[in-house]
C-alpha cells in the first residue's frame, strides 16, 4: 500500500518547503490562523510558477461557518474560475445548510465551475451532525476526496470515526485524515483508520519582525524538515517489513 502527503501552506514560503520536504501535493490556502480563506491571485499564480507539485485552492471566501449567500457563492465560483485559468489540479470546499447537512444545490454550482478540476469536500464535513449521510451526500457530488478529522478537533481524537468513514467510502472516495497530524502518530492512524492519504501543515510559528512594532504578529510557515519526518514515516508504513533476524541460537 502506498500512502500520500498532502501540506496545507499558507505562503509560498511554506509552498517551497513542503516541496523540499517531499510533499505529494499542496492545499493552499491564507490566513491559516483562522481555518484558512481562499488565497490571493498573486499567490496561487507564483505558486504555480515555483513549485511542480499538484496544488489544490481552499475556496472559502470568510472564517466562519460554512452556510453561504448568493454573493458568496458567486466570488467562490469566480475564484474556482480563475484557479482554472492557473492550471490548478483542484479545489477544495464545501457549503451546508442551516440545518447543518450538506448543501448540495451550492455545491452543485461550485462543482461545475471547477470542470475537470479534481474536487476535495474540506472539513465543513465536521460540522455535520449525520456524518454517515453527509459522505454519502459527498460522494453523491462526484468529489474525489474528503478531509476530516471524524469531527473531532484531531484525526487522532476522532480515529474511530475516520475508520468507519473509510469503511462505509468503501473506495468509492479517498477521505484523507487531518488536523493534528504529525510523524508520531500518522503512521499509528494509517493503520488504525485504514486512509492512504494524509492532510498536514508541518507548521512551525514564525516571531514578528522587529520593525513591526504596533502591527507586531506571530505567523505559521510550513517546515521543511517537519514535512520531512512525516514522508518517512508514511514510506516505513509503505514499505515491507525485513527478513526476520533469528540470532545466532537459531530457531
């Protein structure tokens, strides 16, 4: 079984490093601090210039919720637009309902802005209280992919969950664990929950800078070396055990 990495970056900094690192692919987004928004022409176009790897765009107009008005969904549906125009390999989004269920008519629309685009449903997926018929809603859009933590604040927290997600997909969507995934436990949750893909930020804080004065704000960057470790780990679980050593007593 082989497994991949996805790095969410909030940066192109962050971009580089999950590269360097040996990342699979990128979910990019700004604004990490509160969940993540959908990031900056400017960015996903250097982006895309700079880094090889896939990279997919958090389409999330706000923080917040994720019950979106007919002005939202139309700057959502501008940006899937333009992430087209880049050559992104994805999106990534969602919408529910007030009624917390997955709002399928909106996702219908975004759905079909994105075009051949691959689609990921983000972790909305977590504010709905029916998980069972929210992934089967999900699946019903045509996503490629679910990012979830089983609606816990932690994939390792909700690792049961996630298991009987993985069951219930029974291949007929990837849902990929995240939230709180590091290399000391995504390999332990790789065999726990049964997922082959993983969703982390290997995020380290980055101190103001001197010269901000009254602006002074810590941020995250993504770390190469932390992205590192967490690749390592996933080939251990990919790869075979060795040939059992018996010592020199034999048998």
């Amino acid at each position: 079984m082989s497994y991949a990495l996805e790095i969410c970056a909030a940066s192109l900094a962050s971009a580089l490093a999950a590269q360097a690192g040996g990342a699979h692919r990128i979910e990019l987004c700004q604004n990490l601090e509160q969940g993540g928004i959908t990031p900056s022409y400017g960015l996903i176009r250097q982006v895309r210039a700079q880094v090889s790897l896939p990279v997919f765009v958090l389409i999330r107009p706000r923080p917040g919720g994720f019950v979106y008005d007919a002005n939202e969904l139309a700057i959502m549906r501008d940006d899937i637009v333009a992430c087209r125009e880049l050559g992104c390999a994805g999106v990534v989004l969602g919408a529910l309902d007030a009624a917390g269920r997955v709002d399928q008519a909106a996702c219908q629309k975004l759905i079909e802005a994105a075009g051949p685009l691959e689609i990921t449903f983000h972790r909305a997926f977590d504010a709905c209280p029916n998980q069972p018929q929210a992934l089967e809603d999900v699946i019903a859009l045509g996503c490629q992919r679910l990012l979830t933590s089983g609606g816990q604040p932690t994939a390792e927290a909700g690792q049961a969950q996630l298991a009987a997600l993985v069951a219930q997909a029974a291949g007929r969507i990837r849902v990929m664990p995240g939230a709180g995934i590091t290399a000391g436990n995504v390999r332990a949750l790789a065999t726990r929950t049964g997922a082959q893909e993983f969703h982390a930020s290997a995020k380290r804080t980055v101190p103001p800078e001197p010269a901000a004065g009254l602006f002074a704000a810590a941020r995250w960057e993504t770390d190469a070396a932390l992205v590192a470790d967490l690749a390592a780990e996933l080939t251990r679980a990919t790869s075979p055990p060795g040939p059992l050593s018996l010592g020199r007593g034999g048998a």
